[in-house]
C-alpha cells in the first residue's frame, strides 16, 4: 500500500505551514509542510486531521521533489521553431509576454470573442487558482465557455437526476459497514483514505466485494473480485434489482415513501434474470445470485462507487440505477449503509456563485464547447451551426493533448500554424511543446488557495510555504496582469488572493477559523437519506428513465466491428500518477518503468504474443506502440492499457489516446474512454 505515514516534530528553527492536497483525488488530503531556509524539505499528512490522519500516497509525499524538479518552469518562454518542427523556444520577460499575448487576443476578440477558448481541468482542485481569477477574465473579454466534462460529468449527471445533486455518505461511516461494494475504483491507488475506512471495516467482519474489469490491487485485497465486462455496470444492476424483487427482499415500505418510478423500474428488472444478466457482463449466474443475496441480507451495506464505470456511452444510466439500489433496499437508513461517488454537492450552499463573476459576461449567452471534443472542435471551420473557428486558446491546469480522447485530432488541431495556443504550466509537457507562449506557474507550496472535496466534507485551506521558484506566478496573478494588460480596469481584478478566499464561502464558513485549524467540517446529518429528503423536486429519489444502454462498441451492439477489433481496452491510471501529473517525477516513474499494456495469456496466446514484448494496439483510430504484460490483472477479452503517460515518453510518441474516441455520453456529455475496441499484434 502507498503510503507515507510520519508524525515527527520540525527541526529547531524551521516552521510547519498548513496545506492541503490540490489534486484530482477524493481524498483532498490536509497536508503539513516543514520548511527549513526557505525551502520545502517534508511533505506530511495532518494527523489530527480526520480523514488524512497523518498519511499520505506515495506521489504527494514527494511533492517537494516536483516543486523542486530540475525542469521546473521558472520563466517565459516564446516560440521559435514552426509547430511542425520540433519545440525550440527563447526565454523572454513577463511584461514582453504579456503584452504581446494581450495584443493577440485582443485583435481576436474584435473580430469575435468566442473564437478564445479557455481550457482548464483539475491539475489544481482550488478554488483560487482553479477559475476564480480564470473566470473573470474570461468573463469579461468574452470568449467561448468550456464544458468541464473530462472526468465526472456522466456521474454527476446521473447522481442530480437520481438525488437532486452530488450527494452521497460521510466516509468515516464506511468503517461501520458489515458489507462494502468497492464499484469501478482502484481504491488503494486512487482513493486512499477511504481504503483505510474499507479495510478497517473488513477486520472487524466485513465483507469487501469488487467489482472491476481489471483485477485491481484492491480486488487482491477483497474477500471477491466480480471482473464484468466495461460497460455492462448497468446490466449487472438490473439484475441485482431483479432478484431483490423476485426474492422479496426490497424494502417497500422505504420505495413507497422516497421514490419515484419504481413501478416503471421494476418492469424493465424483471427482464433482466440472472443468465441474461450473466451472458451481457461475461460473469456467472451465480455470481449475479451471490452478489444480490449479499447486498439484500447484510446491512449495513454500503457502496464505494467510483469514475472508471461512467466512462462508457451508457455510463450516465449505470450510475442511476447502481445510486438506486440502496434506495430498494433501505440501505440509507442507516448511517454506514448508502453510497458514494461524489460528496461535492454538499458544498453547494457555501459556496458563492460570484466568485467567477458572471456579471462580468460581455457576450450574452457565450457558446459553450465540450472539452472532450476539443479534437474536433479545433479542427472545426466557422460556421452558423458552430459559431466561430477557434482562433486561441488559453490552456491551464490541464495537458489536452496527452489526456483528451482521439489524440491524433487532439494534436493536428493544436499544431494548426494559426492557432494562438498560451499554456501555464510547471513543466514542459505535451501540450506546451504546442504552445506560442509557456508561462510559468506556481505549484502548491507557493500560493495561496482553498479547497472543497468530492470524497468527504471539509473545506481545507492551503497556505503558501515558499516564494515563488524563478519568476513563476500563481495562475489568479497571471490572469490579474493579463487583464491589466488587456486594459480591464474592473475592480474586481484587483482583489488580492486573500480577498478572493475570503469571497469563496459564505459566512457560513469562517475564513478565520480556517486559517487557524487548516480545515473546517460541514455541518450535516450523519444519515443524509434515512427519512428521505433527497435534493429532487419531490424529495423522493427519482428512478424515471433509468436503464440500460450497451456500449457503442462491443460484440453485441458492433458485431462487425468486434469481428475486426475483438478484445475491449480499458486505460485506468497507472498506480504512481494522476491523471497526466507526476509522469515526469524520475522517482515515481522508475516505480511504474514504462507505459504497459496487460493482456490475459489466454488472449496472448491466441495471438502468439509473449511478455515483455514490444506490441502494437491499434484499430481504426490509431495504432499505438507498447510492452506487453500478460498478467492475471486483465481478464480474458480485455485489455489494461496503463495510463496516462505524457506521449512525448511513449515508445512512438503516442500514449494509449491514440486509440479511444470523442463520442460522448448518455447523460453529462461525457467521454467514453472505457468504450473502445482493438486488436493487439506483434510489433
């Protein structure tokens, strides 16, 4: 298990400075940071802090060496060399910079401003220097909107459908639970803490059950692994309900108070028997029998639902109908029993809605483009029907070129010769080797921000604990010049990173006491949903609509596409990195070797492949050049291809995006990365 666990005191002379974790995880982590002559020398978990009690994963207790790396951005830097070309760049000053960057936009904006785009994900989760600067600016010369889709859009979709927001349980309870589904998430790598809570749980009784096409480590570690084929989640929950309601085992007295549509529901399980349910998912019947029977007669049951499921065109409509089955069950009427994807809607009401500023907007109703097809949108002519050709684009805390799907399209839009493209970044990825502009950011030892959570319910801040490196700026500093040099004279603007904090909250949140204790929990029930009160209309949970819908490519819904790409492709992240970050840490890359493939050896041998060998994966998107592992982790029809590296590190200079496409889905508009057919041959 990664992790880092350390409680002793600071040297004589240096000084602990409260932080939090700003990455794309759940467990957004209370950190503690010892500085010695102004230099970051230990990254540590808060142990007095509940959910981070003192430990931390392997990648953010050597954040210090990322903030430190000897490719650290610290300056500017201009294009030199053709997009066509390999990167060649010249350092060049911040007011240089500015200006010109300025002067570009500007003259884009007076033809039409929503030819710029901004494009931004969660390489920092706070709210400073994630969009509150960002947006205003953005707001205020008028430029396209992005729809933030890439992770989680289909999951939260489904939970506001389904529960009136992203709500779920408190994670601590999790530890009461007599039986825990760990659904589609690698829990030991990419949820931590709430491992901690699981495995607590499991050795005082508990039964852990996951449910995952890849053989995870945390499925090593579960009394049972059900691998179900990707994209078949829904299917399996629609047989769960069948035999819930064959076997008497629903709690009507909790359906007829809080929920809707479950008369419609139940027609559509009773189709679903356990050998259908068997022959979709490529599990057993008994399996189906088991796993049902387990979830009806054990309480309290709770499930630990995660992102990789919803990445598959029907993943929207599995999230609906596995958030309902503790709604059939009853499961919420106990504190330890219930679910969770995501907590972050519990935030809501404390955040404020004009921390971005909309009141800013020159442009009325700006058109709003989907991150996840920035591949075709780049490559998009103007047009009635889509408005503008993107002219710029302005990328941070984001890498689109190695982590957005359809990568080919990805790069020939970015390599355009009159796309404008300003990167800010920490290191010179792939995106930025794209890039007119690369402006150097701070990272998170050196600014200020605030953190919510999506996996528990405190609001974390994180104080600076070092200058900034070089000449790097924090992205709310970046975004306050750029508009100075825009000739924005707005006062809001002007306010100070601590000003913008101290906007983020309502006063429900005391800015003070934040900065006092480093965190600040929220005031909530501990059984959210025992006697209903769902965030819907009605307060009921609202099963309406809720089915199953396969996949746009497998065996069943694309026969003669699967004739030709026969095995499915998944691309969870490999353990030592998140998302695109941390690739670039020598140490945590030595630890993970080299981008991977896994293949069962039945597949292998089919193909007459061996381990280790050099493979191609391909089908009709692209073809992408991997070592191959035949390992018990991936299951016979399926392939684990490990991501994401950055493609600049990759054997061809492709990562596994070569190979998955930009068709979005059912609910959320969303990617389906997990929905994608290959072969794999000898290379």
């Amino acid at each position: 298990m990664n992790i880092a666990v350390t409680s002793s005191p600071p040297s004589p002379g240096s000084r602990v400075v409260k932080g939090a974790c700003p990455h794309d995880c759940p467990d957004t982590c209370a950190l503690r940071i010892t500085v010695e002559d102004g230099r970051v020398v230990k990254v540590q978990g808060q142990p007095d802090h509940p959910s981070t009690h003192g430990a931390l994963c392997t990648k953010v207790s050597r954040y210090a060496e990322r903030t430190y790396h000897p490719e650290r951005l610290l300056q500017p830097l201009r294009r030199v060399s053709r997009k066509d070309e390999p990167p060649r760049f010249e350092p060049v000053s911040w007011e240089a910079a500015l200006s010109d960057i300025a002067s570009r936009l500007g003259r884009i904006a007076a033809r039409d401003p929503q030819a710029i785009l901004p494009y931004s994900y969660a390489g920092t989760m706070g709210m400073l220097q994630g969009e509150a600067m960002a947006g205003r600016f953005f707001n205020r010369i008028g430029a396209s909107q992005l729809d933030r889709t890439i992770c989680a859009s289909a999951g939260a979709a489904a939970l506001t459908a389904t529960y009136g927001h992203k709500l779920g349980m408190h994670l601590p309870h999790f530890a009461e639970s007599r039986l825990v589904l760990i659904w589609g998430s690698n829990s030991i790598a990419s949820n931590l803490h709430f491992w901690t809570y699981a495995n607590k749980a499991k050795r005082e009784g508990a039964k852990l059950i996951c449910i995952d096409p890849r053989k995870t480590e945390t499925a090593d570690k579960c009394h049972q692994h059900i691998a179900l084929l990707p994209g078949t989640d829904g299917a399996l929950a629609l047989g769960l309900m069948h035999e819930l309601t064959t076997n008497g085992w629903l709690d009507t007295d909790y359906i007829s108070r809080y929920v809707d549509g479950w008369d419609e529901l139940r027609e559509k399980a009773l189709a679903w028997p356990p050998e259908r349910v068997a022959e979709v998912c490529g599990i057993s019947a008994d399996e189906v029998r088991g796993l049902a029977r387990d979830y009806a007669t054990t309480a309290p049951a709770a499930i630990r639902l995660n992102y990789g499921m919803q990445r598959v065109r029907g993943g929207g409509n599995a999230v609906r109908l596995i958030a309902l089955l503790p709604c059939l069950t009853g499961a919420w009427k106990h504190r330890a029993g219930g679910l969770l994807l995501s907590s972050s809607g519990w935030f809501a009401p404390y955040k404020n809605p004009m921390l971005e500023r909309p009141d800013l907007m020159t442009v009325k109703a700006p058109r709003v483009i989907n991150m996840s097809t920035i591949g075709d949108e780049l490559n998009r002519e103007s047009s009635p029907e889509f408005g503008p050709r993107i002219e710029a684009v302005i990328v941070y805390n984001s890498n689109p070129v190695a982590v957005a799907p359809e990568s080919p399209k990805v790069v020939k839009g970015f390599a355009r010769a009159d796309l404008f493209t300003v990167v800010l970044e920490h290191f010179m990825t792939d995106t930025a080797d794209l890039a007119d502009y690369v402006l150097p950011a701070t990272t998170q030892m050196e600014h200020l921000d605030v953190h919510t959570s999506y996996g528990h319910t405190d609001v974390l801040i994180n104080e600076p604990a070092v200058a900034p490196l070089g000449q790097a700026k924090s992205n709310t500093q970046i975004f306050r010049e750029l508009a100075a040099a825009c000739g924005f004279d707005d006062a809001a603007f002007l306010d100070s990173d601590e000003q913008l904090a101290r906007q983020a909250f309502t006063d429900a949140i005391d800015f003070d006491a934040l900065q006092q204790r480093g965190w600040q929990s929220l005031p909530l029930r501990e059984a959210p949903f025992a006697e209903g009160g769902f965030l819907t209309g009605s307060g009921r949970a609202d099963a309406r609509g809720a089915d199953y819908v396969p996949n746009y490519e497998s065996a069943t819904s694309t026969p003669e596409l699967a004739a030709r790409y026969p095995l499915a492709m998944i691309s969870p992240p490999a353990r030592n990195f998140l998302n695109s970050s941390f690739v670039n840490v020598k140490s945590l890359r030595d630890i993970e070797g080299e981008p991977l493939v896994e293949i069962h050896a039945d597949d292998a041998a089919a193909r007459g492949l061996a381990d280790g060998a050099m493979v191609r994966v391909f089908n009709d998107r692209g073809s992408y050049l991997s070592r191959l592992h035949v390992s018990g982790r991936a299951r016979p029809g399926v392939v684990n291809g490990l991501g994401v590296w950055w493609r600049k590190l990759g054997a061809e200079g492709t990562n596994v995006n070569e190979l998955t496409h930009q068709r979005l889905t059912d609910m959320g508009k969303a990617p389906s990365f997990y929905d994608c057919l290959v072969e794999v041959a000898p290379a």
